[in-house]
C-alpha cells in the first residue's frame, strides 16, 4: 500500500510540473480533486502543507479555533480539517477569482463550520489597491505595483473575542500592520504562523513583529522559506516579486508550557 500511494503521489506530482502555469486545473492528490488556479503554487502548498506538515499542532480541544489570514484556494482549511474534523475556521482571501475556487473546493469537499470572507485584512476598514499575480502572491498593492482593483479591508481584532487555537497570517507584507493591530488580543491565541515577506522597497520590520511577540509572551522559532542563507547577501541578493526575503515565524504562546 504504501509504495503503491508513494507512486501515485509521484505520478500526480509529475503531471502538475507539466502543466502549464496560471491555468486553472483539477489535482487528484486530494480528496476529492481539487481545483486550483495555478499548478506550481498549488504543488508548493501541497509539499508545504501536507509533507512538510508546517501548520501541524496540538489542540487540547476537539473542536479548536483556527484563524486562516490568505486562505488561497483552501490547501491549509482543507489540512487543518483532516487535522481536526470538528475545528472552527474563519478564513480571510481577499483576491475575488481566488475566493470562488476557494468557496467551491470547500463546498465539494463538504466542510462545515468552515466561514470564509472575501476580505483583506488591515488595521482599519477601508477599501484599498489590490495587485492579483494570478496564483499565490496577491497582495495590497505597494508603490511599485500596477494595482488592477479595489479589496475590502478589515481589522482582524473582532474575530479575536475568544480563545484562538491557532491563528494563521500569510498575507504578503501587511503582516506586521496587522499583528500591531491585534497586539493586545494575543493573550488569547495559542500557535501563531507567520509568514513574513521583506520588500526592497520598504523597510525591513521583522524587528517589530518578534518584539511584538516577546512582549506578548510568545516564544518564537525562524525558519527560511528559500534557502537563501546558502548564498552570500553581501555578493548578490536573490529577488522575487519585489522581496529579498521570506521567513516562517513559529510562536508558541508560553502559557502551553
């Protein structure tokens, strides 16, 4: 069994590589198949998500609260689902065509207790430029950007009156913005991911985001999502979509202790 899953887990891996990119497209490698908007974004999550397991953790309850901060197309509110049948999720994508394949692979894979927002996350309500790469990179347009609409924004804060299990925030620079907006809210969360993204444009604010954690008595782990450490910054800095770096932050709220 196991060596008949492992090749046809190799089987749908090597089809995705051959498809061609930002083409919206069905994957077998869940169940049931899942739709996705582009195959090499949707391959990475999956390695991520479910081999590398990045989000796995343990809940003393059976029905945990998950926040997921850019849900995509529901990789992890499907993994955190298998995780933990009954958790709660609230989940936040902001990039329209996006959020109907997110809102259609929940649906076909029966998921209740499952709320999702077509919504950016913010530190105010308002309405601001929104820059889709078609995939996995959207983002709240910065200064570079050739923006092509207009996201609803909201504060993360009232979704944080109870105690969160876990919360979730892949959302592409405004990590920080938004985790000073909730600073005084974390007391409440339990695990926090945390994805943060350097831009060349702007300063560096990764010294904000873990003081913000040590203040809140969180204890926190780095890990570099590329590998870039391997290469010398002095000599030449590898850039992609306008960032020189992209961490994941692990914080563990040192009540778990």
């Amino acid at each position: 069994v196991f060596v008949r899953n492992f090749l046809y887990t190799n089987l749908q891996k090597f089809r995705l590589k051959k498809k061609p990119r930002y083409k919206i497209g069905y994957s077998k490698l869940l169940k049931p198949p899942i739709q996705f908007v582009d195959s090499a974004s949707f391959l990475f999550e999956y390695e991520t998500i479910y081999e590398k397991e990045i989000y796995k953790f343990i809940s003393l309850s059976e029905k945990p609260y998950i926040i997921d901060c850019g849900a995509n197309i529901g990789v992890s509110i499907l993994y955190f689902k298998n995780l933990y049948p009954e958790s709660e999720i609230v989940a936040f994508e902001p990039d329209k065509a996006i959020f109907n394949i997110l809102i259609t692979n929940i649906a076909n894979a029966y998921l209740k207790n499952v709320t999702c927002f077509n919504k950016a996350l913010w530190n105010e309500n308002i309405i601001k430029e929104f820059t889709s790469d078609g995939a996995d990179g959207g983002r709240l347009s910065i200064d570079e950007d050739n923006s092509n609409t207009k996201v609803e924004c909201t504060k993360l804060s009232p979704y944080i009156k109870k105690r969160v299990d876990f919360l979730k925030i892949d959302i592409e620079g405004a990590e920080g913005i938004v985790l000073e907006e909730i600073k005084e809210y974390l007391h409440l969360v339990n695990y926090i991911y945390i994805e943060y993204h350097s831009f060349v444009s702007k300063p560096q604010n990764l010294s904000d985001i873990l003081n913000i954690l040590s203040q809140n008595n969180f204890r926190f782990f780095i890990k570099d999502t590329t590998n870039s450490f391997l290469s010398n910054q002095f000599i030449s800095r590898s850039i992609n979509m306008g960032m020189d770096e992209q961490l994941h932050i692990f914080a563990i709220n040192n009540v778990l202790k």
